[in-house]
C-alpha cells in the first residue's frame, strides 16, 4: 500500500484530536494525529502495541504510572493493555503505529 500526503479525511475521536490512518498491512497500522493546545486524551487502555513519534509540539504523555514531557522528535511505545492518557500543551503532531491492525481505524 502506498499513500499521497493530503490534508483531507481525518476523524475526531476526542474533542481538539484529529486522527487519519495513513496506511495498514496485514500486522501494522500508521496513523496521524494532530492534536489541538488544550485538548485531553482521556484515559484508556487497548490490546494493540502502541509506537509513537512527535513530530511537533508538546504533549504531557502518561504511561501506566509514568508522566513524560514530550517535545519535537520524542517517542514512545506503549504496550499492549497499558492504560494511558495525554494533556496537549501546544498545537501538536505525532505519528503512531498499532499492532496488531486497529480494526476501529480501518477507512
């Protein structure tokens, strides 16, 4: 699978959090989220394996039992059934990867 970068077809799960599925394969998921200052990521947990990059901003990122300030070019990986939440601090992109495939983020 190959895709064109276009600005058109997010979603917002979250009120002030844009998410696009970029592409998917028979094990992965790239998605793309672009996350307004202010915004909250409520709390939540999933089975799939969770690898992110940010791109730009600055988030509050909470794993489990750990708080971490994210800037530009950090990263992270969740793992799997881990409960999780983020406080958007800035105008923010990151990148993420799911496994295995989110079915929920499937165009």
């Amino acid at each position: 699978m190959f895709a064109i970068h276009d600005e058109n077809g997010y979603s917002m799960p979250v009120d002030g959090i844009e998410m696009k599925t970029l592409v998917y394969g028979e094990n992965t998921l790239l998605a793309r989220f672009k996350m307004a200052q202010g915004a909250l990521l409520p709390s939540h947990c999933h089975p799939h394996e969770q690898t992110g990059y940010l791109v730009s901003g600055r988030i509050n990122l909470f794993i489990g039992d750990e708080c971490r300030n994210a800037g530009p070019g950090d990263s992270w990986c969740i793992a799997s059934g881990v409960e999780h939440r983020a406080e958007i601090l800035e105008d923010s992109v990151a990148i993420e990867v799911f496994s295995p495939v989110r079915e929920d983020y499937l165009p």
